[in-house]
C-alpha cells in the first residue's frame, strides 16, 4: 500500500514538472526581433521598421532606444494586450533634434512575452543594430550640359559627385529623368538625357542627387528654352470609325457604351493606361550608351503628324475629346518595313490598345524608342538589333486611321520630340559634345560650374 502511494506521489511529481516544463503557458522561447540591415544611414530625419513576434503566449511589453556614446534616447516603451502575437512598429526618427552627432549610433530594442517562465516575468529579447547618422549632402559639381534647348526637346547633362551619392537625375516638374553613374578614383561622373515636355508644366530643370543617407542636394540647370510652334489639329469622328476601331478597343465591361461615350473611354482613359504602360516599360531602359551616330527615319515616308499636336476630336459638329500627340506619324507603302532607328537592344515586343503591335528599343542612358501601329514584329526581347535592321512591318493596328508608323522617343520613360534625334547636327552639338567624356571616359574634364 505505502509502496503502491509512493509511486503515485511521484508520478504526480513528475507530471507537475512536465507541467512546467512542456505546458504552453510556460514556454522558454524569446520573442523575435526583426531590425534594419546593419550599417544603415540615417539623415536628420528617418522612417524604419522594427517588426516582433512572439507564439503561443504573445507580447507583454517592448522598449526601443537609440544610444550613442554615454547618451540615450528612449524612442518607444508600450505594453499589450493579451492575444497580441506580432506588432510591427514605424519608427520616425529625428537624430538632428534629439541632439546625435554624425557618426554611429545603436538601436536597442528590449521585448518580453508573458509566458509564466522565470517565476511569471517571462521570456526578454534584446537585439541590436549600428545605424550611420549623417547629416551632409554629397559634394556635386556641374560639368557640362545642353545650353539651348527646344519646348518638347531633349539636352543632356554631364556632372561629378563625391563616392557616397547613390541616385541622381534631372528633375522637371513631376518628371524625373535618370542619371547613371560612372566610378573614377575618387568622384562617381553622371550623365543623364532629360526633356522639357508639354506634359511636364514646368520649363526649368534642377539636378537632384542624394546619398545613402537620403540627404539632398538640388539646384538649376542653366539653359536657354527655345519656341516651337504647337500645331493644332482638328479631327471629325464618324459611327464607322467608332465601330471599326473603338469598340475593338474598349474593355468587355464597357462594349455596351453609347458611340460618345465610347470614344471617350478609349481616347482618354485607355489612353492614358497605354501612355503609362509604355512608359513603365521604357523607364527600364539600361546604362552603357548603346546608340551610335543620329537615328534614321522610317524610309521614304512623309511626316502625317508631329510631337506635341494638339488634337480635338468633332463628333456631329460637336467636339468630344483632346489629345496631346507624343511621337511622329510617319506614312509610307502600306506594309514599309520598318528600320531599328539605331543600334540597340528591344525591350518589348507586343499589343498595347491604342498603339496596336509595337516594338520597344533599349538605347542606354534612358533612351528607348517607340515604334507602334506595326502589322508584325520581327525580332524578339532582349535581341540585339544594329542601325537600320528591320524589326517589323507598318499597318493600322490600334486606334491608327490608316497605314503607317507612330515613332517615338522616349528619356527615361517621358516622350520628347524624336525629330531632333535625326538631326546629326543637333545631336553632335547637344548631347555628344555634353557626353563625350563619360562615353570615351577621358581623364579629365573641364568643369563650368560648381556646386
């Protein structure tokens, strides 16, 4: 009997330890803590992440702090709820105003869950990471850019920055245009093509570059804007046209729309998703230059429409919808084969509504051009193509009238008038002598202006 008690006793024993031991109320496990990648640079104002996760029990509490030197800051202390399993903290943090100096910091993060472990207390995580708090803009100094340059045109613009700038490009209005970078011994040379589109509602232009920090540094570029004439075309739209070429056009939700209302779908917004697409697509557009020498013209044809037409469109003498042209109307054979304006690698090939079968060519340095409204393609994604090479065949695909090529040029994905690209003159004069030094990457460059 007493020996029948004293196994039972400790069975129980045993069975309370297992209790503690492997019951989910006393779980031995930390919390997780997920911080920024190490060596992060912060500037006087920075937005982070902390993320914490703790199972089966959950969080009780979390303390953030930044430190540096004897210094601390407490940046976040809260406690939980029961049944909160993971949080994920935004951290805004302003080292300037809270007194750090430049150089290194550390973010201590401290989280405890409520397991019954440790007499009750729980379960504590402490994790930490080296942040870079840096203050001063990279040092940038203009070398050369495109001193005259035409409404809806191009210019380029050449410049050195110190090693810690990472992005860097030409701002115009809400457009950005893409610099690309070249290391030398001690600077980062940049070159980028920029345009000053209709589009873009502003006519000057600002060079913006930033550091790993995310510190600025932005001023103008000096250049002299030249008129263009803006031709203003007026277009009458009939039932046929609509029927032929609209509803073909319009999403299967919207096939029942009234002739107008039809137009106007497609004319304005599905417009605009293709104009976004294509400009998605070419934004891709690689570094090294590519092209070599001015761009070719669709062979024997004649210019129908210019960059920057401002189209109204009458429907029963009433006018319905407008539009901006971006790119050249070039008319010819019907089925011209059409030539690669220069040496290149294509980037897309396909239908996109409104501008039918096109093809995409990647000339570096944010130059693409755009050739649309084609019967077929004949080459193929990331193919090598060389001046003049045939890529396809011209037709009326899309909303194109009749037979013939819309081309385009495109600066880091924003249209510009492509007719100056086939000036040998005005490209040599504008942009080569611009980009010279960081095509040939010569030594030495002489520099007009400093920042």
């Amino acid at each position: 009997m007493k020996k029948a008690l004293g196994i039972l006793i400790v069975v129980v024993i045993l069975a309370g330890v297992g209790l503690v031991l492997f019951a989910p109320p006393f779980e031995r496990r930390p919390p997780q803590i997920q911080l920024p990648l190490s060596g992060s640079y912060i500037s006087s104002r920075a937005a982070l992440n902390v993320t914490i996760q703790d199972r089966p029990t959950g969080l009780k509490d979390i303390q953030i702090a930044l430190m540096q030197g004897e210094k601390s800051w407490s940046l976040y202390t809260a406690a939980f709820p029961l049944g909160t399993y993971s949080i994920q903290i935004p951290l805004i943090i302003e080292p300037r105003k809270l007194g750090l100096e430049e150089g290194a910091a550390t973010l201590l993060v401290r989280a405890t869950d409520r397991s019954l472990w440790n007499l009750g207390k729980g379960n504590t995580a402490t994790a930490k990471v080296q942040l870079i708090v840096d203050y001063t803009p990279p040092l940038v100094e203009l070398l050369d850019n495109t001193r005259y340059i035409y409404e809806k045109g191009a210019g380029a613009v050449l410049f050195a920055t110190s090693e810690d700038a990472t992005e860097a490009g030409v701002q115009v209005g809400r457009l950005f245009f893409k610099a690309y970078p070249k290391k030398s011994k001690k600077q980062i040379l940049w070159a980028a093509l920029f345009g000053i589109p209709p589009y873009a509602h502003s006519q000057e232009a600002r060079l913006v570059v930033k550091d790993r920090a995310g510190n600025t540094r932005m001023f103008p570029i000096p250049f002299h804007l030249l008129p263009r004439k803006v031709v203003k075309v007026t277009f009458p739209i009939s039932d046929a046209f609509i029927q032929r070429k609209i509803y073909p056009l319009l999403p299967p939700k919207d096939e029942s729309l009234p002739p107008i209302q039809a137009f106007k779908k497609v004319n304005e917004e599905v417009r605009q998703q293709n104009e976004e697409r294509l400009s998605q697509l070419a934004s891709q557009s690689s570094g090294p230059c590519l092209w070599k020498g001015a761009f070719i013209q669709l062979r024997n044809s004649e210019v129908t429409a210019t960059f920057g037409d401002k189209r109204t469109y009458i429907y029963n003498g009433k006018v319905v919808s407008h539009s901006i042209h971006l790119g050249y109307d070039l008319a010819s054979v019907a089925h011209a084969p059409v030539p690669a304006g220069n040496r290149g690698r294509v980037l897309f090939t396909g239908f996109v509504g409104i501008y039918g079968n096109v093809v995409l060519i990647d000339h570096g340095l944010g130059l693409t051009t755009l050739y649309a409204h084609l019967s077929r393609t004949t080459v193929k994604e990331g193919q090598k193509v060389r001046k003049g090479q045939i890529i396809g065949y011209t037709d009326s695909t899309g909303l194109a009238g009749g037979d013939h090529l819309h081309y385009g040029v495109l600066l880091s994905g924003h249209p510009v008038n492509p007719m100056e690209w086939w000036d040998r003159k005005w490209l040599r004069e504008r942009i080569m002598a611009v980009l010279k030094p960081y095509i040939q990457g010569e030594k030495s460059v002489q520099a007009n202006g400093k920042r």
